[in-house]
C-alpha cells in the first residue's frame, strides 16, 4: 500500500484541502503533498497528527474496513507454560484516537 495516495483519497473524501490539512497539523503543505506524491514517506508521529486532522483513527490510514481489523493473538511462554496472549484496541475518550494494548 502506498500510504501517500491513501492519505490524498481520506483528504479529499472529507472535501479538505492540503492547506486545511496543513492548519490542522502544523505540517508545511509542500510537505503533504510530497507524502501524498510518494516522494516522502511520514514517520509515525506524522501519521497520527494527520489522522487527528483527518478525525479518524490511525488504523484507517493503512485499512479499508469499517470496523477495525481483527486482533490478533500470538502465544508466548513465560517458563509456565504456554500463554495467550492478544493484541486489542480501544478509544481514547480524551482524543479520540485508538490506542493498543496487550490482553492477558
């Protein structure tokens, strides 16, 4: 996936322009139009400041569905025996992002 044209298509799907995205984020619109065009890929600390501008959760940057993708589980020893472990998210009320935890 190249994020650059993911990140134009939410833009542009939200009718905002790169100069709205720029007053959001703080980020130069030179600059997002060079990650929209592939010439710069976003560390990210970018990705989240433009999915906050965006108001979406960071996992919609990089997935297409409408609910987020399934957790996964990986199965780890601690000397005990095996454990589940997964990986789940949940909404930040504060900011409305998603953040991610362990589950045990």
């Amino acid at each position: 996936m190249i994020i650059g044209g993911r990140l134009r298509a939410l833009r542009e799907e939200k009718q905002l322009s790169q100069g709205d995205i720029e007053k959001r984020t703080g980020l130069l619109r030179c600059y997002i139009s060079r990650v929209e065009n592939g010439h710069t890929v976003p560390a990210i600390e970018t990705l989240e400041k433009m999915a906050r501008a965006l108001e979406l959760p960071l996992y919609q940057l990089m997935y297409d569905g409408d609910e987020p993708p399934e957790v996964p589980t990986a199965i780890t020893s601690n000397g005990d025996g095996p454990q589940i472990r997964a990986f789940g998210a949940k909404r930040d009320a504060t900011c409305g992002s998603w953040q991610g935890f362990w589950l045990r």
